[in-house]
C-alpha cells in the first residue's frame, strides 16, 4: 500500500468512521491540484485492493476487509 493510501486509512481511524466522505478526505492533502489528484489515486487504490467501498455521493466507506485489519 503507498504511504498516502496509508494516511486515508488513519483518517478513518483518528475519526473512528466507517464513513467519511470526500471532502474530509481531502484533508490528508494539501489544497493544489496535483495533490488531490493523487489523493484519488490513493482512494482508487483502496478500492481496488478491497480496502473501501464507493458509496455514492462522494462517499467511502471501510470494508470488512479494513474492518478486521486484514493486510491489503
């Protein structure tokens, strides 16, 4: 996992959410564009690898995978 998907999991984790969406996720970056691009690349990541499930509406929300603390 690279180190930015790796600060979007601590993010649910400081928070204590299931849930979160984008914007707070936005957070973990700074506010220029190529950061927040690869803030999606981070999130795409996760999603890929089973770590977070697309909600809609901009959300993203911790799998059962992430739950258990299963290693991606």
């Amino acid at each position: 996992m690279k180190p930015l998907s790796s600060r979007v999991m601590e993010v649910f984790a400081a928070t204590g959410e299931d849930c979160l969406d984008l914007h707070m996720l936005f957070r973990v970056t700074g506010d220029g564009i190529k950061e927040r691009l690869h803030l999606l690349d981070a999130i795409d990541e996760l999603v890929r690898i089973g770590m977070l499930d697309a909600c809609g509406d901009e959300f993203y929300a911790l799998t059962e995978k992430a739950k258990s603390g299963s290693p991606a």
